[in-house]
C-alpha cells in the first residue's frame, strides 16, 4: 500500500549536504519526494514544523540487530528464533531514535529482512551482510582458550579458514541475499583470544573476498583497528573500514588513495568504558577498550585531514542500544554539527551506494525526521530524548 500524500510545511531543511538551511514546504506522494517550494499545493495530511529543521533520516552503517549481549559465546549459542525477536525490537527503536536506514554489519539473514519488508515489524530499511567472517582464533571466534567449543549458532560471525571456503562462504551470503561481506581484519575489544592490534586473515584470503564481492558489484567492510590491520586491508581490496581507532596519518593517507571509508564507532567505547561492569565486559575486554577509546577522536581528526570519507556507526550491543543517540555526540565534538550530520546521511548513503538516500531533495524515498529547532545553533536537540522528533520512513509519519 503506497503512502498517503503528504505535505510539510514551514521547514527549515537541511538536504544532507549543504551548509545552509533552506526554507520551504516538501511535498510528498507515493513515499518520494516530489516537490520542495511554496508555490505546490499540500495535499493529504499536513505537518506544520514551524520551529524546527528537517533533515533527511538518518543512517547507522554499523549496527547489530542480533547483538543482544557482549558475550559473544552466550549469544552465538542462543536460538535464533530469540535473536530474531529481540532484533525486531532494537530494529524499531533504532527507527523511533530517527534512523530510518541500517547496515546490519554481523548478523541479519533472508527471514528478518523478508519480515521487514512484508511490515511485519516496524523497522529501518535494513541491509544485511550475514554473519561475519572470522579466522580462527580472530574477532569472531567467540571461544575463549582454554575450553574446547563448538563456535555456536554463526549468528553474528563464522569461522572460515582459506581462499576456498571463503569464495564458498561469501558467494551463499549473495546468495541470501546479503547486502555485503563483512570480515574480521584485526582484534577486538569483546573477542577473548586476539591481540587488538595483529592483522588477521592472509593477502589472498582478503583478496578471495574482495574478489567476490566485487564481481557481485558489492563490497567488503573489514573490521579493524591497528594501521598494520587496516593497511593490510584496504591493499587488498577493502572498501570501508570499521572502527579504525588505531589509524595513524600515514594509514590514513593510504585509505585516501585507495577510496576506503572509515565508519567511526566512538558510541561503543564511550558506553562500555562507563558501563562496563554493568554489562559484564571482562577485565580483558575493558583494557582493550581503554585502548582504542582516547584514539577512536584522533583516528577522525586524521581521516579528515587525509581526505579519507567519513561515515557514521554505533556498533552497541545488548543494554547499550539506547546509546545510540549518544554517538551523534561524540562524532558532533570531534567533528563538528555539518560534518557529522554529513556522515550520519549523505556521505553513509554514498557507503551503501545508494545516493538516493541521505538526502531531501526531488526523486528522493520521504525518509525524514523533523527536530524541534535548529541543531546547528542547538546541537544537543540531535541526542535528545526521541520523543522531541517526528520521524517519517517512506512518506508515512512513523
């Protein structure tokens, strides 16, 4: 069923790009922008954001629908049949926040995507990379060292080793569907066995992938954090880097030369550094953590200054989803409100190559939230509880 006609007017509008704010009324028909002037008559239902901005809705390119706890072997050894339900929930208030687009960089699969599209359940449009891929013994592997496991359900990440398995593993997730591949490329915080900063996977296990996806007319997101990991990435074909805390202004010149992204997750750190204990981070995982999280700022200051682009991501998981909000905070503090709101919109629809997104302007999807005032003179309206904003996906008010 196509969305009503819908018309807003006295807007102040942000178009995810410019540095000015605009006025005018967006007209809306069919759940696509169709008009942005005064001189169009509404039809249908009227909003009246006098006051306020309208920017278009916003994107969260790292978010984890399954990532309903930090421990990764409790979770991987949880039914799917919860994971899908308790996803349904931070999926529709991940929407209710404003983020009316999300990359599901670990996790997701046919049938959760199948439901959202059907409107079963109220969600962000949602793209998916499946499980992600993880050597053994590297990020994904949930496993500590000295137990003997089984890796469990393979809901947020598999373990495959070798050029072949890997050709096999990325070609079933197209195959199902997936809008990329993900792969572990360093440490992590939440991992129990990895050093933060080794590279993982070899040359032509990453370039198998890369290889893959690329031929797929899709791309890789690696996970990684130490200059050795993201070099050792981006050279062999990877095009958006995930966290990156550990970027040095060499690695971040490399990424620019090879048109790699760089997702900044500052939500994440910040979160488990202050809530560690409540969500049960281990003492290991909080001393990675201490880690990369001073660096996550610095690691954008030098992205920035190489001229590498900038998206936006949260990666929180369990408790921690309600941080979301908080990330656009951090990214606001380093980056400053236009930046930051670029990389919460345009520049994540360039990410997930679809520039139709992130942006108001005529031909675009109705995906908008209209905040009460201006975040450029008032930027914590941005992070504000979510009940101060009107979110719209699709032409319909959410």
């Amino acid at each position: 069923m196509s969305a009503h006609p819908l018309s807003i007017v006295n807007a102040a509008v942000f178009d995810g790009v410019s540095a000015e704010l605009t006025e005018g009324t967006i007209h809306i028909r069919g759940g696509v922008i169709v008009a942005l002037d005064d001189a169009t008559r509404p039809a249908g239902e009227v909003v009246d954001a006098r006051g306020g901005t309208v920017i278009p809705g916003l994107i969260d390119a790292h978010f984890h629908a399954y990532g309903t706890e930090l421990d990764l072997l409790a979770l991987e050894s949880s039914p799917l049949s919860y994971l899908s339900l308790a996803g349904a929930r931070r999926l529709a208030a991940a929407l209710g926040r404003g983020f009316t687009t999300v990359r599901d960089v670990a996790g997701g699969d046919p049938g959760l995507a199948r439901a959202i599209a059907e409107g079963l359940i109220a969600a962000p449009r949602y793209l998916y990379t499946g499980p992600a891929l993880s050597q053994t013994g590297g990020h994904g592997d949930p496993r500590p060292g000295e137990r003997d496991l089984c890796a469990g359900g393979a809901h947020l990440a598999e373990i495959v080793d070798g050029v072949d398995a890997l050709r096999r593993a990325a070609r079933d997730r197209f195959r199902r569907g997936a809008h990329a591949i993900k792969i572990m490329a360093s440490g992590g915080v939440v991992s129990p066995t990895d050093p933060i900063r080794v590279p993982q996977y070899s040359a032509a296990e990453i370039q198998a992938v890369t290889d893959e996806a690329t031929r797929r007319g899709s791309y890789v997101a690696a996970h990684a954090y130490s200059p050795e990991a993201i070099a050792h990435a981006v050279t062999n074909g990877v095009r958006t880097i995930e966290h990156g805390n550990l970027l040095d202004a060499p690695t971040a010149d490399l990424m620019a030369a090879h048109g790699a992204f760089l997702v900044p997750t500052l939500a994440a750190y910040d979160a488990m550094d202050r809530r560690g204990d409540q969500v049960g981070l281990s003492p290991v995982g909080q001393a990675k953590n201490r880690e990369v999280l001073a660096a996550g700022r610095r690691a954008i200051e030098l992205a920035r200054a190489a001229g590498v682009p900038i998206g936006f991501g949260t990666d929180l998981m369990g408790v921690l989803e309600d941080e979301q909000l908080t990330g656009l905070r951090l990214q606001v503090e380093v980056d400053g409100v236009l930046e930051a709101l670029r990389s919460a919109t345009s520049v994540n629809a360039e990410l997930i190559g679809r520039p139709d997104l992130g942006r108001i302007a005529v031909g675009a999807p109705a995906d908008l939230v209209i905040l009460p005032g201006d975040p450029f003179e008032d930027p914590s309206i941005l992070w504000a509880h979510p009940r101060h904003r009107t979110v719209i996906k699709d032409g319909r008010l959410v």
